[in-house]
C-alpha cells in the first residue's frame, strides 16, 4: 500500500488509467456494441464507429482517444478528491486495523471505493452520453443515470475486486521494489533492536493512532480517578 502523497497519487494513476480502459471497453463493446453495429450496418464494433465518426459524447462525435482522455481527467480528479479519502475513513468505521486481518481491511477499502466512485462516474457518463439530440429532461438524466449504475456497478465490483487492484498491488510493488525493500529491510532492523515499527502503511499507520489514542485515554482515566 501507498505511504505518501506521490505514491498514492501513483497508485491512483494506475488504477483510474486501466479502470476506464476497462469501463470503455465494457461500454462499447459489451453493452453497446450490438446497437452500434445494427445501426451503422457494420460487422464489428470498432467499424461501426469509424464509420458514424466517433463516439458520441457531448452531443458530437469524438474520437476514441478523446473519449478516453476526458473519462480519465474525471476519475483521476474524483478518486483523489473524494474515492480515495473518503473509501478510508468509511473502512475505518466498520474495521478496526488493529484487530482484523489487514486484507478484509484493503477489501473493505475497494468496497468503499466502488461504492463510491460507481455512482459518480455513472452520473457523470449519464450528462457525457446524454441523447441531446432529443431534446433534455431532467427525469431522463436520472433514469440513465439509474440505468448505468445497474449496469457498471457488479462490473466496478468484481473487476476491481478481483483483478484491477490485485494487478496493480502487483505492479506497484514492482516499481517501488527498492523503496519496499528498504523500508522492510530497515524495519527488521529496529525490531532486532526492540525499537518501535514506523507504520509500514496506511492501515497500520491508522491502527497505530487508534493504538495511541487509546492509552492517552486509559492514562487520562487514571489520572481523574486518583
């Protein structure tokens, strides 16, 4: 797990750039796709979008790699404005890191994230997507709105769940392998020499302020008591 600012920012990088690649997929080609195809009389869903000159959005067609780069700048934004803080403090009101085991604590964490993220991004998918064309209704918004998030939220679930996060655990450990390493190696060493552990990451770093706190309390305690 992360244990500063750049790392998070980092590992909120990779997570949002193979998520919407994902979503983008998963949108054109699983629950689109068909349609595509039948209305533009093509035989596959990338033919099918060249030839009606993109993907529409904002009521014109952009191209796909525009697509992309606007979905990407929006989860970015979101997950580290309110996905990723928000996803800690919610897995801290039902866990407690210092007594369950560390990955119900990531796994209530993912939970939290898609909990969150899913309706935002569907909500804005549904503004980004809406049918203009047709003219706007307010309760249409929301009944597409409705829709997506029936839709992306058992994909969001499972995907980050048992893919997207456990891929990119993996590859954050690849890059920051030094780091780790070091931080392992020096931790060893303090606990040879019975020093306390720095918190290795964000839920031990938690579970040593609850920890904490805990004992100021008991010694404040003490002390109204005598």
């Amino acid at each position: 797990m992360p244990r500063n600012q750049f790392q998070r920012m980092v590992f909120a990088f990779l997570t949002v750039l193979i998520t919407v690649h994902a979503y983008i997929f998963y949108s054109l080609y699983v629950v689109n796709g068909t349609t595509l195809m039948e209305i533009n009389g093509a035989s596959s869903v990338l033919a099918a979008i060249n030839k009606q000159g993109g993907v529409y959005m904002f009521a014109r067609y952009l191209p796909i790699w525009a697509v992309v780069l606007i979905e990407f700048v929006c989860a970015f934004g979101l997950e580290n404005l309110m996905g990723s803080p928000c996803s800690f403090k919610l897995a801290c009101r039902v866990f407690d890191p210092r007594k369950n085991h560390p990955m119900m604590f990531e796994s209530a964490i993912i939970c939290a994230t898609v909990g969150l993220m899913c309706p935002a991004m569907s909500f804005l998918a549904a503004i980004m997507y809406y049918p203009y064309y047709a003219g706007f209704s307010f309760v249409t918004l929301i009944a597409n709105w409705l829709k997506l998030v029936c839709f992306n939220f058992p994909f969001a679930f499972f995907t980050q769940l048992f893919f997207i996060q456990p891929f990119v655990r993996t590859l954050f450990k690849v890059l920051f392998k030094k780091d780790i390493e070091q931080h392992e190696k020096l931790a060893h060493e303090k606990e040879s020499q019975g020093e306390k552990l720095k918190p290795v990451n964000e839920a031990d770093a938690i579970a040593d302020i609850i920890k904490r706190v805990d004992e100021i309390q008991a010694e404040l305690k003490a002390e109204r008591s005598k």
